[in-house]
C-alpha cells in the first residue's frame, strides 16, 4: 500500500509515517516511480506506535517495543523486554510527577481565586 492508504488505514499522516521511517520504527519499499510501499502488516505496527505514543513514550521509547508490535495487533501479546519495562515504569513516574505538579498548580490557583472572593465560573 502507498503511504496515503496506510496513513488513512492507521488515522495518521503521511509526515507522521514518514517520521516513523526515519526513526527505524517501520520500513518500505520503493515502487519503480519512487513512490513508497508499505507491506499491509504495517498497519498494526503503526497503530501500536500510535498507541505507545498516546500513552507518554517518545519514538525512541518506543523502539523498546517493536518486538511486541510484531507480534499483532495486541501491544500485549508478547512480553516486553526489561528495558521496555524500564521505560514504561520511568514514564509512568514523570506522568505522575506531572500530574501532581499541575493538580497543586490548580489547587493553588483555584485559593487564590476564593481567597480573591472570586467564585468558579463555568463556560457555556
């Protein structure tokens, strides 16, 4: 398939896939015309990038578990390595750490607003 046709198979972009590329993540072919061609199991690497993605890993995060995306469509379906761990666990800590940041960020906005007489004001 031509990268059009996997970017709308997977809901990305041609620039996104393209980056994927560039990173190692997936690979293809060159047509006679030059035009790029991607096999059709690619489709469930690239949702699985995507997913990955979602979750807070970077590409290079991501490089940990490209022997779990060849496994199917379920990130799931074949262990990820100690590393790939490693990195989920470390993400999942500046995740938290983030969210705790911005929830006393809040908390302390939302005092300053009470203490200032200032009541919630909910957008239409």
């Amino acid at each position: 398939m031509r990268i059009g046709e996997l970017a709308d198979a997977t809901g990305t972009t041609p620039r996104a896939l393209r980056h994927y590329e560039q990173a190692g993540l997936i690979e293809s072919t060159r047509a006679a015309n030059g035009y790029r061609e991607y096999d059709a199991r690619v489709v469930a690497r690239v949702r699985s990038i995507r997913d990955l993605l979602a979750v807070g890993l970077t590409l290079d995060d991501v490089r940990a578990f490209l022997p779990c995306l060849d496994a199917g469509v379920d990130v799931a379906a074949r262990p990820p390595s100690d590393t790939a761990l490693r990195i989920a666990l470390d993400r999942l800590a500046v995740l938290d750490a983030r969210i705790a940041a911005q929830t006393t960020a809040r908390d302390n906005l939302a005092a300053a607003l009470r203490r200032a007489g200032v009541e919630r004001i909910r957008s239409a």
